[in-house]
C-alpha cells in the first residue's frame, strides 16, 4: 500500500483524492490561518457557525474554569450538573416559543433525530403509534446520521448508505426558481406547492404522519429563501392534520438572520425547534432541542407509563461545552449580536446586488448575514457545478474562503465581522468572480 497522504475519513469529501487537505492551524477574529502561513477571511465561519469569531477569550475561560471545577458530570437517571441545568434555564428564557423542556445533544444531526423520535413519542403517548412518517424538502438538509440523514433530501447524502426511505417523505423543494413554478407569481406558487403538500399527506395517510421538518431558510440545498406565506399556509395545514412542525434553526439560531431565532422573524409556529453550531460559537460540541409545551407534557404523560424516557446520550448536557454555550448567550445578548447583523447586513445585500443580471449569474439572495449568488455555468459555457467550484478555487487564491452547493456560492461569515469587512469580503469574491469568468478558457 503506498503511504496514506491522509489517516482521516474525512467527512463530506471525496475519498478518493490522493492531495493532502487544506489544513487550518489558527485563527483570530474573522481570519483563519493554514500550515503554510497563509491568513483567510473566513467567508462560511467554520461551518456556517463560529458566529464569535476565532479568538473569544472569554468562551476559552469559561471552558478552562469548567474544566477545572468539574469536567464531566452526565446527565442520567435523574442526576445531572448544575451548568446543564442552568443553561436549559437560560434557553427556556430566550426561546420564541412556549417551552417545556430541553433536550441536549452533541450535533445538528443528534438534535434532528431526538426531535423526530420526540414527535413520535408525542403521538405514541397520545395512543397513535402508527403515526411515524416525517415529511422534509426535497432540497433540505437535516445532517447525516440515519433519521437526520433519511429527512435530508439531498441525493449524495443518500447514496449508497441504504438511508431509510419508507418512513420519510419528500415535499418540493420551495425554491422560487423552481423550473414547474416558472412564471408563476409569488402568490400562486405557494398554492402550487400547497396542492403538492396536501397531495403527499392525503397520499402517505394523514393518519401516519408524525412530523414536518424544515429549516426556515434552507441552508444546504443551496440557501433556498421559501416564498413569502409559504410557511403561514404550511402551518395551517399541518394544524388541521396533527402533524407536529419541527423547526431546524442549526444554522439560523442565535443571531445569524438578525433575529435570536428566525421562528420568530418569520412567525413560525414550531412544536419543537433544533438548534447546535452558533449555541457554542462551535468552540465545543452542543446542540439544544428545545421541545415546546405540548409535546413536553406528552413525553412526560408517555414516559409514566414505561418509567424511563429511553433516549439521551452520554455527553448529553456536558457540563464544559454547556459553560462555553451559557458564555455564548451571555456576550450574544450583551452585544447584541442579532442588531448588529442587522446594522451590517446591508453591506452584504449591496455586496450582492451588484451581481443582479451578471453574465453568468442566475440569482442572488440573502437575508441576515447569510447570502448566496446562484451561477448560470451553461451561459459562460461550463458544466453545471463547475463554475461554483472554479469561483471557490479563485477566492481562495485571493485570501477568502467559501462554500459552494453545486453552483452556488454561499456566505456566512462570523457574526462579529464589521461592515468594512463586508465589503472587502465581497470585493475579494467579486475580483474571483471575474478571475474566473472574464479568462479565456
Ligand atoms: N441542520 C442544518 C440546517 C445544518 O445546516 C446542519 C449542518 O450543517 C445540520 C442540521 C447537521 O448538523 P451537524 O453537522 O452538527 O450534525
């Protein structure tokens, strides 16, 4: 065998490459630095998620004193640690929704298949057992792991893996580019996709379905912004057929659309709502399911006629990365991190309008600090997915890092960046842009 250029599986990447990955060795403020010394503009926060920037002293302090005073105490038959416990406290108090209670995890992923197993316990506890079936968008995603990974729609997280299907439903993707949608207003697309929603339910059984899951804006499948009413007319639906709403707020939560939580910005009104990355600025792993009254009460009135509730994980409610998360909330709302995305936001809608009617640009969108420009590969004659990558390879030769879905590029810098940065941000991405589409090829 020859020598491995790389001992990791490395998650999310093409296993077949023989190039060692980029390695990133440091980071302050909104830059990351690689094993070669060169510095990046973090464009993506890590994974949409180091909502405080790379170098918080205080998020360090609190997971030093932490570790110092107890580094692990779990969180099983009725024993937990005091951090655990305050940190739901402080969650309950912040939530946009009437909480009971909440429930920790160590990923996005975890989160998402504790909220589906939750609402199948909430309508097991209600005598209704057969209720199991989740629906999600075509275009969603939910994170990997078997439940996480069958409620996510895209296809290269389903390949291969034998991911459950039976179970798990597919709506439309609600993207208002959407090539059946062409055409249509604002309005009578959303109809559009709600014949198709009542369509699924009526065809699965509404009488078999458990939950409807979906982020608020759809990160992933290529920062999909849903038609203005879609999630008003969706509610209503799912209301009338006793299908729980699972909000997954793992990339919205905490501060990134200028709200605390889009389910309020938006006027959702989930049952249950997940929530992981910005909780701990990602210094350490957490997530939260925060799990709403209702279902709460039904968990409890399900759990006294077993005895113990039978999910939860080890590390559930870690008293260290729990320290890092109450410190998070602390400094999110002392500086009032949701206000000042919106003061910097425009700086990146100015950013990305300028690439409104581009040669080989589709669409462009954002809300808060996320952002995405849409390419158009066959206009400038490339391959679709091409150009996206191509645009991601000049970024980076220009010092800023990116992500692309397909031909998407999207953004999502810390939260902390500055308006100024914005600006450079975008004009490093604007020059790439043109590296790519201005050479002869
Ligand atoms: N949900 C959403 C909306 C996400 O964007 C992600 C990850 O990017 C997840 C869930 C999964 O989170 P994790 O990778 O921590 O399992």
């Amino acid at each position: 065998m020859p020598e491995a250029i790389s001992h990791m599986l490395e998650p999310h990447s093409a296993l077949y490459l023989d190039t060692r990955p980029h390695v990133i060795t440091e980071g302050s403020g909104i830059e990351v630095r690689d094993e070669d010394g060169q510095s990046f503009v973090d464009g993506v926060a890590g994974l949409w998620s180091v909502t405080l920037g790379y170098s918080e002293p205080r998020l360090v302090e609190a997971a030093t004193r932490q570790m110092n005073k107890l580094p692990f105490y779990g969180s099983f038959n009725h024993r937990t640690n005091d951090v655990a416990l305050a940190l739901a406290a402080d969650l309950v108090d912040i939530a946009p929704i009437p909480m009971g209670k909440v429930f920790f995890g160590n990923s996005g992923s975890d989160a998402n298949d504790s909220a589906i197993k939750f609402a199948r316990y909430y309508h097991w506890s209600q005598g209704r057992p057969e209720r199991r079936k989740i629906i999600s968008h075509s275009c969603g995603y939910h994170g990997t792991t078997l439940a996480a990974g069958s409620a996510t729609g895209l296809p290269h997280i389903h390949h291969g893996f034998g991911l459950d299907t039976g179970d798990f439903l597919s709506a439309h993707c609600p993207n208002p580019l959407h090539p059946s949608s062409r055409g249509m207003s604002e309005s009578e697309q959303v109809d559009w996709l709600m014949e198709d929603f009542e369509n699924l339910i009526e065809e699965a059984g509404p009488e078999t379905v458990a939950a409807f899951i979906s982020e608020p804006i759809l990160g992933a499948g290529g920062l999909i912004i849903p038609p203005a009413g879609y999630f008003a007319r969706l509610q209503e639906i799912l209301a009338r057929h006793d299908i729980l709403f699972i909000a997954d707020e793992v990339i919205t939560g905490y501060g990134r659309t200028g709200s605390m939580f889009a389910t309020t910005e938006f006027g959702l009104s989930p049952d249950i709502i997940t929530t992981a990355k910005g909780l701990s600025s990602s210094y350490l792993p957490i997530s939260a399911t925060l799990v709403g009254e209702r279902v709460s009460a039904a968990l409890a009135e399900g759990s006294k006629q077993i005895g113990t509730f039978g999910h939860g994980f080890t590390y559930s409610g870690h008293p260290v990365p729990a320290a890092v998360a109450r410190e998070t909330l602390a400094i999110v709302r002392e500086r009032d991190i949701p206000g000042h995305v919106r003061d910097v936001a425009p700086h990146l809608a100015r950013g990305l309008d300028k690439f409104r009617g581009s040669e080989a640009v589709r669409d462009v969108r954002g809300h808060g600090l996320l952002g995405g420009v849409e390419f158009d590969a066959a206009a400038v004659g490339r391959e679709p997915g091409q150009l996206g990558q191509a645009v991601l390879r000049a970024a980076k030769e220009r010092g800023l890092l990116l992500r692309a879905m397909g031909d998407t590029v999207v953004f999502a810098p810390p939260l902390i960046i500055t308006g100024e940065q914005i600006d450079d941000l975008m004009e490093r991405f604007t020059a790439a842009y043109h590296d790519v589409v201005d050479s002869p090829r």
